[in-house]
C-alpha cells in the first residue's frame, strides 16, 4: 500500500496549524484568568445547575471577550486538528494511530474535545490555559522528538483490533487528563482559597474531575480488555504481564482507589485528588517510559 | 476470641482496608514493569543479578524478578479479594432487602431537600397526584397519604455488584487457567516439515501450567506448506502467511488433512488449542561430500540475528559417514557455520545483508573439522559450534569463503561442502487455556457492570398536594439523590416542571 504524500503533508500543515492555534487559544484564556475579577459571590452550590447563565451581551466585559475568543480557537484547534489525523489515515490507508506520534495525537485531541464538552457544562473556561499547557507540551513533544513519517504499520498491528484498541485506549487517556489538571487545582484552591480567587471553588473542581474519571474509567477498562482480546490473537496469551500491560494494570488499579477514595470518610477530597494525580502520572510514565526505555511487546508501537 | 475475629473481619472488610489494600497492589504489580522478569527474559535478569552483586541476589532471593509468583504478591490479591467477598456478602443481602422494599415515606418538610420546588395549581389535590404519577412513569411508587413518594435507580447497586462478583470470577478463572494451561514453542521447515502435539519432547520450549504434566495433550497435527513475506522497499514486513495442512479431533483416525492459511494475529483454533505462527527464518542446505564419495546433505535452521535484513547466523553439523569408531569419527565431524545474507551487501570480501527476502542468497561459511563436542552428554546450541571445543584445539578451523547457491568449498583432504539451497522455517506456538472463555465471559460483566453502575444514578422523588383554604392546591416537589456527585438536577428540574405544570399556569 503506497503511501499519500501529499495527503501526509497536509496533515503535517494541519497539525501545526493546530498547534498554532491551541496556543493563540491559551494566551487569551490566560489574558482573561490574568484580568478578569474574582467572583464576588460563591459558585452555584452543591445542588443548583450546572449551567453557566451567561450574562447579557452587553453587559461582556473585555476580558470576557477574550475567554471567548479563546474558547472558539479551541473549537477551531480542535477541528483542524481532526483534520490532520484524518489525512493522516488517508494517506497511509489505515486507522491514523498505528505509532506513539499518532497515538499521542489522538489522546490530545480527546483531551480537547473533553475539555470543550465540560466548558459547555460548568462554568470554567479561564482554567483554559491550565488544561491546554499540558496538551500542548505533548502536542510538542510528539511533532518534534516523536514524529514519525506516514508509513503502513508492521503484520502484528495489521487488524482491526488496532483500530479498536488502540483508540479506545488513546481517548480514554486523553479524556483522563482532565481530571488530572482539576485534581492539581483542586489542591491549590483547597490548600489555600484566597491565594488563588480566580479559581472556580474546590466544589466545582472536584465535580469535575469526577464526573470526567467516571465517564473515562469505564471505557479505560474496555480498552485493557480489548487489548487482552487482541493479545489471545497476536500473542498467543490474553495477558502475559508485559511492561505496558503491568503499569495500565497498575494505574486502573489507583483509579479504582480514587472511586473507592470518594466513598471512604478520611479520603475524599485531597486524598481522593491526590489518587486522580497518581493515576494520571502513571499513564504519562506508560506512555513514555514504558515505551521508550523498557523494552517490551509493546515497543515496537513507539516510534 | 470471638470478639477478636470480628474486629479482624471487620477491620479487613472496612473500606478503608480495601483501599490500602488497592494501593499496595499497585505499588507490588510495579516492580514487574521495572526490573526484568524471568517468565519474559530470563536471560536479561541473568545479566542484571550479576552486574548489581549482592543487591541483585537479594531482589532475586526476595521474587523481584518473579513478582507475579511470589507469596508476598499473591498475599495482597487474597487479601483484597476477602476483603471484597466480606464487603460484598452484606451488601448482596441488603441488595435483595432493597428490591422488596418500598420507596419511603414522605418527609414532612420538603423544601429542607437539596432538590425543591412548589406551586399553586388550581387543581385537586388527587388530580395533582395523578399528574405527578403519570410525570413519574416508570419510576418505583408509594403513594400515602396525599403524597406520592418515588425511587428509581436500583440498577447502578445491580451493576456495582456484578462488577465485583466478575471481578472476583474472572481471578478465580485465571487461576484455574494458570493450572490448566500449557505453552510451547517450535520451529518447523516450510514447504513439508511436520509437527505433532504429541508430547513435550516434540517442543523446543514447554511451559506447563501447574497441574500439567504434558501426558495428555490435545492431539492434533500439522503439516507445513509455502510460507510467504512481504515487504516493503526499506524491508519493513507487510505480511506473513503459512500455508498449513492439518489434522485434529476425528480427522487423526481417518487421516484427513484440512487446509488453513496460518497468519500473525489469525491462530488456527482447533479442540480447544491454538497454533499461532511467530516468527520465520531461513534453513541453507549444505551438502558435504566426503573423501570417499558418500555424501550427506543437512539443513538446520539459522537464527536471524537481525530483524530488519534477516541476516542469520547458525551452525550446521555433519557426521562422517560409515564410521563406527567413535575415536576417529569424533576427529572429522565437520560444522558449517557462519552467516547467511537473504540478499546479500558485499563490502570486498564481507558479506552482510540489506533486504530480509530471498534474492540470490550468499553464505559467509566458516568450516571447522574435529570433535563438535555433541558426544558428552551436555546438551548443545543448535545455533552454533561449541566454542570450548575451539580454545582445546579439538575443534579446528579448516577453511572459509563465501559461497553463492551451488557454490563449493574444498577442503585440504579432498572434502567438498556446497551450498545448495535455502528454504524458510517457522516457529509455532501451541497454547492450551481452557479457562480463557470464562474469564472473557466475566471481562464482559465487568464492563457491563461498570458502565451501569457508574452512570445510572439512585435517586428519590416526593411529592405532597395540600388543600389550601381558597380552594386551590399547593403541590410540593422534593428530590434527593443517594450518590454523591450525581447532576441529578437538570431531571428534576424537568420533572418538577412536569408535574407542577408550570408551562400552563
């Protein structure tokens, strides 16, 4: 199967357009965090709703202005960046994840397209740069010391378990980010509330991240037993404690403490923030660690 | 005593411990990922014990390199697992008392709930209810007196139990598995050679499950035909098949072969077993013709000692043929050794390969004649000579060039060694699991558990009309939801509207 070039061009053009534009976008939610007002009243509580009642047009201030252009270079980011996956596929004529700089693609991009789903939801879009650093650092990372030329991939990933697993895997991933980031605000806000005013309460912080684990940990778990589905094929074993299996064994167990964590007294809170970091650190240490140092059956997914 | 047994049960059963007990699994599990494993490679955990001296034997002595299979590991999941069934058993009863019961009784003050709302409606109070049962439909209800109380939810307790009980059944499986199983690997010749899953001796490597002595294995055998690779430009492989003949089951009695095209991630499944096909290599044939005319003709696999060219290293080993003394065979055995280029990158006189497929293949032989060693007893590498044999001098070096198909060396007494062919090997794997299907069975439960019990949400609904003194009705919506974090507020507010009929009034 010969590979597109022009296509894999276009798709290199529409990642660092996205890239581009994923940063423009985190300059103006920083521009709106840096001068924007702390809220005088407390966030709608516990039980009220979750949608954000925005204010009249006239009454936007500047600043808002600016969170909202920020929000829509998001959106804009995100699009483009769709777009560079799929050029990706079609030009080497296969699932656009198939290595660790088109894996890493599609988990930014899920973290993305969360983020934008929760802006919707609750009332947060200034923490907008706080959540897209991290994406865009691994953007970066993976357009530069990661990339990798569009290529067909090698007889053990030819099968349609790749394209299931693996994006099953990947999004679940990207999704588990965000809950990352909130957890570490979290911290901060609860540690010490009137050092940091402009962030959203603990309250709403740690919704969140609950909300995003729980919808990402089911689909996490999936992931694991897909992979162990197509390892039964590949491998001859359905699970054989390979590097990359152990450490995503190893972080679903911590996830399942945070769920635990939120039901046990002593626990909720920040040692339940603290499980959700944990867990987040570990899928970023599989992610490069496990990939680019250990060798593993998994390696050959790296670059 | 007694007292004693159940703060330990209790203590063991608490959330709390469980929760350690999730942490401590994770903190053990890791040093697998870390440090090299001896089921995965033994030989790199060889190479790590001897380069850390004394810190390596005592990770050794203490199962680091074996954590899956150590005590202390195997300590936690039993552990966690009793803790879970102490956990579980009360909570299943309370599960069955649940769905008998009735959803509860109104409270009296309903604006004291997190989720609250009233109007007055110019209706009965009974009109009232029966709006409010038909916004409720589907719901679990109890009507009193002038109230209406309603649950709905009892799925996400369902849910969260099957997670746990698949859970626990899927270790019980695997465990089972690990006592049942077998695994064995073994390199067969293309175009015809044969294996048979007869016994342990017919495998390179056996790994048996624990309670597996490999006296009754599934027997099935299969046959070799044409194995195919593709590549791409820069030798990246495309695709591997085998074409391979088998026979299992009925067709062993009466010899019947059934065809099937053996790829990587496509196992032949058969009885219960599967064949998976692994790798491949390539096999020269060398053909030595021997001073008194009689010839022998041998081939033996080489490794591939890169992946990327396929280039091979390998040794092929000949007897002396019509001796009978052992003296003097032992002083002329002759061992082709060296590397083969599949398609061969000269560099003056050295050979290297620069493309894994066959393209006029050239071998780079080493000849040695003397004592191969294969007589003592020890087993030896099929791969290459004994290289003690060399250092004693029993084992010399006679000659060395590079030959094309069909090429010959002569050695110094009229020995003639040819290159003749080369054809491809394969290896296999046979894996026996007889638990796999259960313990996807249970993966299966664990997600669908999972997904129920983290979406559906538990959660109460109440509501009261009250006759007011000017004749109109004064209808009460209260709701709570029993898991904590719900976003339960968005359906009440739309059922609150439904019942108290806000659009029309």
């Amino acid at each position: 199967m010969p590979v597109d070039e022009t296509l894999a061009t276009y798709s290199d053009w529409l990642y660092r357009s996205a890239l581009g534009v994923y940063l423009f976008a985190v300059l103006l939610y920083a521009v709106e965090q840096a001068f924007a007002r702390a809220p005088r009243k407390a966030m709608a509580g516990a039980g009220g709703p979750d949608i954000l009642t925005d204010a009249p047009k006239s009454e936007l201030t500047r600043t808002e202005r600016i969170g909202r252009m920020g929000a829509a270079m998001t959106v804009l980011g995100a699009v483009l960046h769709l777009g560079s996956l799929v050029m990706r596929g079609l030009s080497a004529g296969r699932a656009p994840w198939g290595n660790m700089y088109e894996y890493m693609s599609l988990l930014c991009l899920a973290a993305v397209v969360t983020w934008i789903v929760l802006m919707a939801k609750f009332p947060i879009r200034r923490l907008g740069a706080f959540v897209l650093t991290p994406i865009l650092v691994l953007l970066f990372l993976g357009g530069t010391v990661l990339y990798a030329e569009s290529a067909p991939v090698q007889p053990a990933l030819r099968s349609y378990w790749l394209v299931i697993h693996v994006s099953v895997i990947s999004i679940s991933s990207g999704m588990l980010l965000i809950p990352g980031v909130t957890s570490i605000l979290y911290l901060l806000k609860d540690t010490n509330s009137d050092r940091f005013p402009k962030l959203p309460s603990a309250d709403v912080l740690d919704r969140m991240s609950y909300r995003t684990t729980v919808l990402a940990f089911p689909l996490f778990t999936a992931g694991i037993i897909l992979g162990a589905i197509w390892a039964e094929a590949a491998w001859g074993r359905f699970w054989g404690w390979d590097p990359k299996e152990t450490v995503a064994f190893v972080s679903w167990v911590v996830y399942a403490a945070y769920l635990h964590a939120r039901a046990t007294a002593g626990w909720r809170g920040r040692g339940a923030a603290w499980i959700n970091i944990a867990g987040f650190a570990l899928n970023v240490f599989n992610l490069f660690f496990i990939n680019l140092v250990t060798s593993g059956l998994h390696s050959y997914a790296g670059l | 005593m007694i007292a004693f047994l159940r703060n330990t049960w209790r203590g063991l059963t608490s959330m709390r411990t469980a929760l350690t007990l999730l942490f401590l699994l994770a903190l053990a599990a890791m040093p697998g990922a870390l440090l090299p494993q001896l089921s995965l490679n033994a030989a790199k955990v060889d190479e790590y014990v001897a380069q850390r001296g004394w810190w390596g034997q005592l990770l050794l002595k203490l199962g680091f390199f074996e954590v899956y299979a150590t005590p202390w590991f195997a300590a936690i999941y039993l552990l966690l697992f009793t803790s879970l069934v102490g956990c579980l058993l009360p909570r299943t009863w309370e599960y069955f008392k649940q769905m008998r019961a009735k959803p509860v009784l109104t409270p009296r003050n309903l604006s004291r709930m997190p989720h609250h709302s009233q109007a007055e409606l110019d209706v009965t109070p009974d009109e009232a209810l029966a709006r409010a049962k038909k916004a409720m439909r589907g719901w679990r209800m109890e009507t009193g007196e002038g109230t209406v109380s309603a649950e709905r939810g009892f799925l996400r307790e369902t849910g969260n139990l099957v997670f746990h009980f698949a859970l626990l059944g899927l270790l019980v499986s695997f465990a089972l598995g690990k006592m049942f199983n077998y695994e064995g690997q073994v390199i067969v010749q293309a175009d015809g050679g044969q294996f048979c899953n007869g016994g342990i001796f017919n495998y390179d490597q056996f790994r048996p499950g624990l309670r597996v002595d490999g006296t009754d294995l599934t027997p099935f055998c299969v046959e070799i035909g044409k194995f195919t690779a593709d590549y791409l430009d820069n030798g990246q492989p495309v695709g591997y098949q085998a074409d391979i003949r088998y026979q299992s089951g009925d067709d062993l009695t009466s010899n019947t072969w059934k065809p099937y095209t053996l790829q990587v991630n496509h196992p032949l499944r058969t009885e219960g077993d599967r064949l998976y096909l692994l790798g491949h290599g390539y096999t020269p044939t060398f053909t030595v013709t021997f001073p008194n005319g009689e010839k022998r003709t041998q081939g033996i696999q080489w490794l591939p000692t890169n992946q990327l060219t396929l280039a091979s290293e390998g040794a092929t080993k000949f007897d002396p043929p019509g001796v009978t003394d052992s003296e003097t065979r032992r002083k002329n055995q002759i061992a082709v050794t060296g590397l083969l280029a599949p398609t061969p990158l000269l560099h003056g006189s050295i050979l290297n390969s620069k493309f894994p497929a066959l393209n006029n293949p050239m071998v780079a032989v080493d000849v040695y004649r003397g004592d191969l060693g294969v007589d003592d007893g020890r087993g030896q590498s099929i791969f290459s000579i004994d290289q003690k044999m060399v250092e004693q001098g029993r084992l010399a070096k006679v000659a060395r060039k590079n030959l094309a198909l069909g090429e010959e060396i002569v050695l110094d007494d009229g020995t003639k060694v040819r290159f003749d062919a080369v054809n491809d090997w394969v290896s296999l794997q046979v894996s026996h699991d007889p638990t796999q299907g259960y313990v996807l069975a249970f993966a299966i439960l664990i997600i669908l558990g999972l997904g129920v019990s983290l979406t559906v949400k538990r959660r109460r609904v109440w509501v009261r009309a009250t006759r007011l003194e000017d004749g109109r009705t004064l209808v009460e919506v209260g709701g709570l939801a029993r898991t904590d974090q719900a976003g339960y507020g968005e359906e009440f507010t739309r059922l609150a509207r439904a019942v108290l009929n806000e659009e029309k009034s």
